[in-house]
C-alpha cells in the first residue's frame, strides 16, 4: 500500500518563533517525492512508481504551523502547467490557480500561509477522485434514466462504476461508449464528463431525444486503482492502460470493455470515445485535439464530428479547426506508438467495417487551451458542447 510522508522542517523566523511545514499525501489521490526543506523552500518532484520514463503529476498537503510565506521548488523540469499549480484551502473541495505573481518561474511557486496551522493542498490541475464522482452523481441516484451498476472489481478489487444513460422506453437505435481515465492522472477528463452527463440529463428537447435513440455506456474510471492511489498511470508498467487492447488484456476493466461492447451494441451503429489530456504544457499541449485514427472510413468521420464540434461551440474552450484534428501519421500519432499494444481507440475501429461508426481519442489540457485558462467550470461546459454536437453527428451517420 501507499507509504504516507510526513516531512516536516523548520526554520527560525525573523520573530525568533520557529516556522515549520509539514508535507503529506495521506488521502486519495495524493502524490509527491519531497527531497528536501531548506529554508523556506520545499523542493519536490513526482512520484513516479511502476512508470516508464518521466511524468507529471503530483498533489500533495501542507500545514504551516505559522502564518507565513512558502516557496515550492520542483526539482525536475516540465512539472508544473504554465499556470503554476492549483491549490485548495478547503480539503481539496474547491480548487483555483496561484495567483500569477506566485508563480515565480517554470519550476518554483509560492504560497502565503495566512493562519497558524493552516493547511493547503497543492496539485499539478485541479484533482478529480472516486469521492468528486460520488459527490456529482448524487442527485441522479433516483434518475430512471441512470442506471449505475459495476463493470468489474478492478485488479486492486475496488468497484469500477458502469452508467447507462438512456430514455429506457423503447428500443434504441445507436450505442456510444465513454471512458475516461485510461491514464489516472489525467483528471481534466472527468470534468468534461460532468458536463457531457449533466448536459445528457438536462432535460432540453435535443438530449431528451438522443436518450430516446441512443444508449450511453459511460466508464468514469477505467484505472480506478491509479486514480484512488494518486499513480501517474501513463506509460505504466508492465503496461500501460491504453495499450491493453490487444492479446490478452492484463487489466480487469479493459478486458471485461472487450468481452461485453461487441454484444451491448448488438449490431446498431455505435461510437467509442476515450478522453484524455495531453503532455504538461507547451506547444500542441494547450488545445483541444483529436486523434486521427490510421482507419480512413473512420477518420473521416472524425473530420466530420470535429467540424460540427467547432460549428456548435458555444463555452469559452476556443476551438480551431487546424489544431483541432491531429492527422494520423503526424507528431506522435504513429504506428511507432502502438507497438506496446493497442489503444481503445484502435481497438474500436476494429469494428470499422461493421456498425462502429467513430472512435476517437480527445485531448483536453490542463491549464490553458491557448490564453483562455482551464477550469472545471469551463471543462463542464466544453464537455456540454461536446455531447450536442455528438448528438448532431449521430443524426447525421444515422438518418
Ligand atoms: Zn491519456
């Protein structure tokens, strides 16, 4: 199980008192290496456990037994957004970015203490856990049109949440699948899934007729266990989520999605969605973007959903048509990427030539989708944009 840290330091202060900080990850989600206190620094990196290579996420608590101002020092590059970090002084409740005078360069922030014994928490974007999903879902326990069941206990033996969201009246002419959290650390996805969901819910003529012709299949947590434990989850080790399509699935959740899909969508045209988040920052990181997929037929059925996704837009998540589809075989998106195995992605389009009309992997940032910066209020309202143009594209394929 997870070692909990407890790292404390002290300094005298000016006043002569003795300041001190204290550093822990005992809860969900929680992550951080702290090398060292010197001073009035904390200097910290990620926990990187079973990955492979370097990753970027951490999320951590500090008390300050004083009022007073703390700086926080990453000890590798690339590891905090071109926000800073985001913090909460409320148990990780609500969450907003540092003030831009507090993020002092690429790899250092600070944080004024403004209590005795005042605890803060600090992450790399806004954290999203087992307990932010029980908290949203709750006023839809009753909802004839959720129905919330178990995919599976995952390898850890925690349950993985299943929803079906539909009218339930009649017979459905189309499926769509949506997962997110394939890679744990990647938190933004969940947000715009709250606003896929609560959009899906709300009762308006258009998602009151996709329920009436469509069945989602919605997967909030398809690495429960990194989730829960705070794990960076890409590029994982012996295997990476997203590559466990392929052979013989080492990952209780995306075998039981490769046993049961196929025969929930029982021959009706169907569409598959992973939604992820990019690297840190920087160049191609900070817009939202498709995966083309190597598959032609369903590539273009991509271009065409992404160009109804720019037309219907309305949220404050700016979308250009250049930057918004990610061709296959440009940047990363080779084949070279999937010789470790396959994707959701890839593994959906298996289906190409039979009712699977798209799958699609979408990238969502962290911190900025070009100057406008994230927040999860802005991500729930992409993620609404999101399912109405899902909602028109289905139209279209299926008239
Ligand atoms: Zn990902």
């Amino acid at each position: 199980m997870k070692t909990i840290k407890v790292i404390f330091a002290a300094l005298l202060t000016s006043y002569g008192s003795l300041a001190q900080i204290a550093i822990d990850t005992k809860f969900a989600g929680g992550n951080v290496i702290v090398e060292q206190i010197l001073g009035d620094t904390v200097y910290f990196k990620p926990d990187l456990r079973d990955t492979e290579g370097e990753w970027f996420y951490w999320y951590f608590r500090a008390v300050s037994n004083e009022p007073k101002t703390w700086f926080f020092k990453a000890i590798k590059p690339n590891v905090l957004t071109n926000m800073g970090a985001v913090y909460a002084t409320d148990g990780g409740l609500t969450w907003q970015w540092i003030p831009r005078e507090q993020h002092l360069n690429d790899d250092l922030f600070s944080f004024t203490f403004t209590e005795p014994d005042q605890a803060a928490r600090f992450a790399l974007a806004p954290p999203y856990i087992q307990a932010n999903f029980e908290r949203f879902i709750e006023p839809y326990q009753k909802d004839e049109r959720v129905e919330i069941s178990t995919l599976c206990q995952s390898n850890q033996g925690r349950d993985v949440e299943k929803l079906l969201i539909s009218d339930f009246e009649r017979e459905p002419t189309s499926k769509m699948v949506i997962l997110a959290r394939a890679h744990s650390c990647e938190m933004m996805s969940n947000y715009v899934l709250e606003g896929i969901m609560s959009a899906l819910l709300n009762g308006s003529t258009k998602m009151e007729k996709l329920l009436s012709q469509s069945e989602l299949m919605i997967i909030p947590f398809l690495d429960k266990d990194g989730v829960e434990n705070g794990d960076q989850g890409k590029n994982r080790l012996p295997r990476d989520h997203n590559r466990d399509y392929r052979g013989e699935s080492i990952y209780a959740t995306t075998k039981t999605l490769r046993e049961i899909v196929p025969d929930w969508t029982e021959g009706l045209p169907w569409v598959g969605i992973d939604l992820h988040n990019p690297w840190v920052k920087g160049e191609g990181h900070e817009w939202v973007y498709i995966v083309g997929n190597a598959n032609p037929k369903v590539e273009k059925a991509q271009k065409r959903f992404a160009e109804i996704l720019v037309a219907e837009s309305r949220s404050d998540i700016p979308l250009r048509m250049q930057d918004l589809f990610l061709a296959y075989g440009s940047s990363w998106n080779t084949g070279n990427n999937y010789e470790k195995g396959w994707p959701f992605s890839k593994w959906a389009a298996s289906f190409a030539d039979e009712n699977m009309l798209m799958s699609t992997t979408l990238e969502f940032p962290y911190a900025l989708v070009y100057d406008e910066v994230v927040t999860p209020e802005k991500a729930r309202a992409f993620g609404k944009d999101f399912i109405y143009a899902l909602a028109l594209f289905m139209e279209e394929q299926t008239p």
